[in-house]
C-alpha cells in the first residue's frame, strides 16, 4: 500500500542550544515512494523552505556507500574557509588498497548481529573460513546494485549474503554500514580533538541521481536507523556532489568550466552505476540542471564480470572463483584487487597483462598449463583485455551521445568516480569521433570527488539552483463533472452534486525545469456537511507518471502512473467545518520531495500525532 505520512509543519527543535540559535528553521513532512506501511507508520519531520546560514554547521560530514567500497569525509568550519576537506585513512592489505576508502562489506554472526565492516569483515571471514568456521558467519558484499535494480522497493525489501543461505533487511544491512561509518568519523574527531558540538553536525548521505525515489527514501531511513537525526541529515545526489568538488578545484582546466554560461557534463563512472548530470553555470555561480538525471548499470563491476567469464572459460569451470572464494577468500581477494589495479592502469599503449594466479583456482580448475598460465601466473592478451571494457564503454559513449542530441552543446566533459580511473576508458572517450570536439577531463582522485563535493554540497545546498524533473507529479482530484471532457465511468456524486473522481492534477511535468526554493502550489476543498464525515480524516494523494499527455484529462487509474503518497490531515476536537479548504505546497527542486500543507479554513497546519 502507498506511503501514508502525517504531514505537519512546526519549527525545528535541534538537540543542541546553539543549533536552537542556529536554525530557525520550518520544518514539514515529505511524501516519498511507494512503500508499504501495513506494519509501519511514518512520521518524519524534514526541511522544507528555509536553511541555516552559510557555514552554521560546526562539522559537516558525508557519508559515501558505494557498489565496491565506501568512506566518509568531514570539514570543520575552520577548514572549510580553507576549502579543506578531511578523510580517514582506512588500513588495507594491498599498496594499491584506496586508502580513503574501505570495501563495502558488512559481517554478520550466526544470530544475524552486526560484527564487522570493511577491511576488519573480509579479514575476519577470510581466518574464519580458514578454520572452518565459515558457516557460523554472513558476508554481505556488493550490495548497493540491489536498490537499483529492483523494481518496486519495499520497506521489507531482503538481500541474500554472498553464500545464498540466509538473508535480511536491505535497511538493516545498510543502516550497519552507515552506522559504522558514522561511529568511525566520531572517532576520529574526538582523537583530534576538535571542538564541536554533537547537535550540530550535518551528516551528508549521497545516493545516485538515477535512483527512484523509494531506493533513496529507504537509504535515508538507513540513515536515521543508524543514529543520525532528521533535522541533522541531507541526501546529496552523487553526480551534483561531484559537481560541487570539481568547481572548488583551483586547476585551471577546470575553473574554465565554471565560468557564467558555460555548460558542462560530469559523467560520474562508479562501480557500479554510471550517473550523468548536465549543468549551466549561471551568472551569480549557482548551477542549472539541464537535462534529467540519465544513466545505468554499467559501471567498473561489469568489466569485473567480463574477467570472471574469461577466468571461468579458462578453467572451464563456471563454480572455479565461487569455490575459490569458499575455499580462500584471501587469495580471491588479492586476485580481485590486482585485476582492479591493472583495471586502472591498462592504457591504449598495447601490452599483454600479467596476474599472480592463486595455487587454490589451480586446484579448483584442474586444467593444465596453458599458453595462458604459466607456473602462478595468468597471461591475458592485450586484445582480450580490452574486450572486458567494450560493453560498457560502448553503453557511455552512446548515453553521452543521445544527451548531446538533446542539449545541443557541451563544454567540456567531466570524469568522476572510481571506474573513471581507468587510462583506457579515459583514453578511448577521449579519441572517440563522435566526441572527440568536447574537452575531456578528470581531476585528481576522481573516486573521491563524490565524497569532496557532498561536504562543499552540506555548506551550500543550494547552489544547485535548478533541477529537472524525472516524472510527472501531481494530485488525484475531485473535479466537477464535465462531460466534454470527462469520462462517463468516473462519475461520481458528492453532496448531491456530480463530480469527476480519479483526475491527475498535475503540478509538474516530466522534463520541466523547478527552482530550488520555488514550490508548486495546490488548492483543494473537502466537504463534511454530514454528520458522519466531521470527524473522518482528509487524504490527498500524490502520483507520480512518465510520458503523460497534456491535451486531455488523464486519469491516476491509467496506466504507468503510481501513488507515491499521502498527505492525512485529522479534524479539529470540534470537527470539520461544512467546506475545508487546504493550501498545499510541493517543493520539487531539492533533493527530495517536500510538502507543506495548511487549513485554510482552521487557520493551521495539519498537527503531528506522536506516537
């Protein structure tokens, strides 16, 4: 069942005296995804139209789940000056480990209890699994793709551990992942000792700008569960954040690009999405998305699968790395980071690629030496090497391609995320005909700038002052009846008099530019003449739907437009008046979707029901 919320506005209350000063804040309720409520009831407060001054935050820390590793980065007002930011440096096993990052992997015991995460979790499972203990243990790995590719994401949404034997909450396995994330940032900080107060620390989630709305609805709950406050968290989109890193950089290639009118791409390549933004530098500075949030599974793990197949063939066995991986994670995983370090560095310079071969695939395999392997190596020709990159460099090309059709220029071309390290993907975009007039350019740790940028992003959100809108939204309405312009089956009476029932109110179309602090506005009446309705509540429900005509009435019955939720109003001790009329704003330019709802009639706002 659609998503039911308690909509309110009050003024925020952070826990902290000086946030308290700080704030000053309206606060609303906003209406997400299609989720199901059946045991659950949201009541959540979160901003809706004002923010706190520039820099009022003592620390702002951002918090970065990726597909293959996560990290977090924080800055403190003083270092934010100074356009400093600061990242943990986390211990891996191999030098071509990242440092600022650990591997997104959380481990859980035989009670399904949180233990471990990140370098700590796969070096625990791997002396597990040599002691044979393995099975009282649960890795989870590589999970992010999960709320990417599901369809219809649910608050009781599973992923299954690495060995398929038991599963849990995707909140909970994310939530632990936040959560641990969270605790080592607090850590950290009171280890340098920088003063700070607790309630007023901006925690920064990104999420990718191609997700639905429920993947980021359902990572922000994550978020609350692991301990961070609503009215102390902001969803950043990963590509915009990116963005945002990129126009702090001093270098000159890209302080050109930020210039006033000037129009550019980043092309944000992760592990396992590829996310595009496409922005206008406007005259202030500030930033205008021009084209919708695009892109698709394609990112460094598809290359990643293409070497498995080639390893499978190999040994002509299609359970050899799974097995490998049961048997010695610590060699499955020294293979894996080595493939990623040549991942990064093979070039369009021809050269055959040379990989340490763990003694435990050999035995796995069974197969004899080959042209291939040689004593405990593996040999990949150079062209077979390139073939890992062919599909989703084809799948970039051809996506940079079709948003280059539609926005009719570019400046320059932006790579950002870790599969952008890559020489020979960078390579090939960059000599490639059909794009090959854009300037091409990647910064300095590019896997970083997501993390670098959701910082800058908490001080100054709303330099993203434009977005473009990825659906249609709108109200499901009453309308009086018309018969030239309505269906004869959607008639309906209400008080005697006929009415319309089911008709899409639309606020904004798919495609439509809306401004940061601009809301859409939307009136509507409810009649309560009879005594049994002076006490029902007042629903109106929000839709959302892709490709919607604007030359006839449309219906939020037809097809392909979904309930993402529902605003409950409850009546007055006295009742509702004969007639209620309600005044709604919905904030579509911000990262999420924010409602305020007001009484007209009553003179206020729809009241919070604490549980």
């Amino acid at each position: 069942m659609p998503l039911e919320l308690k909509v309110y506005t009050k003024k925020c209350t952070p826990s902290s005296e000086k946030a308290r000063e700080l704030s000053g804040l309206l606060y609303a309720n906003f209406l997400q995804v299609n989720m199901d409520t059946e045991k659950t009831e949201v009541k959540y407060g979160i901003q809706v139209s004002e923010r706190s001054p520039r820099h009022s935050w003592d620390i702002v820390a951002a918090f970065d789940i990726g597909t293959s590793y996560s990290g977090y980065a924080y800055s403190d007002r003083k270092e934010m000056d100074l356009k400093s930011v600061s990242f943990n440096q986390w211990t891996g096993n191999m030098v071509s480990d990242p440092k600022a990052k650990a591997p997104t992997t959380v481990l859980f015991d035989k009670n399904m209890r949180f233990h471990s995460f990140g370098y700590e979790a796969e070096d625990f499972y791997a002396t597990q699994v040599c002691e044979k203990k393995n099975d009282d243990w649960y890795r989870f790995k590589n999970f992010k793709m999960v709320l990417y590719r599901e369809k219809n994401v649910q608050r009781d949404l599973k992923i299954s551990d690495d060995s398929g034997r038991s599963s849990l909450l995707a909140s909970e396995v994310f939530s632990q992942t936040i959560k641990s994330l969270k605790s080592h940032f607090e850590n950290t900080v009171r280890e340098r000792a920088l003063q700070f107060d607790s309630g007023n620390v901006l925690y920064v989630v990104t999420v990718p700008a191609i997700w639905k709305q429920s993947a980021k609805l359902l990572m922000k709950e994550a978020a609350m569960q692991a301990g961070i406050p609503e009215a102390q968290l902001l969803i950043a989109l990963e590509p915009e954040a990116a963005a945002m890193y990129c126009k702090s950089l001093p270098e000159q290639t890209l302080t050109d690009t930020f210039k006033p009118h000037k129009r550019y791409m980043v092309l944000d390549l992760g592990g396992g999405t590829v996310d595009v933004v496409v922005h206008d530098v406007l005259e202030d500075g500030g930033l205008a998305e021009v084209y919708k949030a695009s892109g698709g599974d394609w990112g460094g793990t598809m290359v990643d699968r293409e070497f498995e197949r080639y390893i499978q063939n190999i040994f002509n066995s299609e359970t050899c790395l799974k097995e490998l991986w049961n048997l010695s994670p610590r060699d499955a995983y020294d293979l894996e980071r080595e493939f990623e370090m040549q991942k990064r560095q093979i070039s369009n310079k021809a050269a055959d690629i040379r990989l340490k071969l763990p003694a435990r695939l050999q035995q796995v395999g069974k197969v004899p030496v080959t042209s291939s392997i040689t004593f405990d190596h593996i040999y990949v020709q150079y062209p077979k090497f390139k073939e890992f990159f062919e599909n989703p460099k084809n799948r970039i090309i051809s996506l940079i391609k079709d948003i280059l059709n539609e926005v009719g220029r570019l400046d320059q071309i932006i790579l950002v995320g870790g599969f952008s390290s890559s020489r020979y993907l960078y390579d090939q975009l960059k000599s490639h005909s059909d794009i090959s007039g854009i300037d091409i350019c990647c910064p300095k740790e590019p896997g970083l700038a997501v993390l670098q940028g959701a910082v800058l992003f908490g001080y100054n959100p709303e330099d993203v002052r434009y977005r473009i809108c990825r659906y249609t939204f709108g109200f499901g309405v009453l309308q009086d009846f018309d018969e030239s312009i309505h269906r004869a089956d959607k008639r309906d009476k209400v008080d005697g008099e006929d009415v319309c029932k089911d008709v899409f109110d639309v606020l904004v179309y798919e495609g439509e530019k809306v401004k940061f602090d601009d809301p859409k506005f939307a009136t509507s009446k409810s009649s309560h003449r009879q005594a049994d309705r002076k006490h029902i509540p007042i629903k109106k429900e929000l839709f959302a739907g892709k490709n919607i005509p604007q030359d006839r009435t449309v219906y939020v019955t037809e097809e392909g437009i979904k309930p993402l939720g529902k605003i409950i109003s409850h009546a007055p001790k006295e009742g509702w008046s004969n007639l209620v009329e309600f005044k709604t704003k919905v904030y579509f330019g911000q990262t999420e979707i924010k409602i305020e709802d007001f009484d007209i009639t009553n003179n206020r706002t729809s009241p919070v029901n604490e549980k």
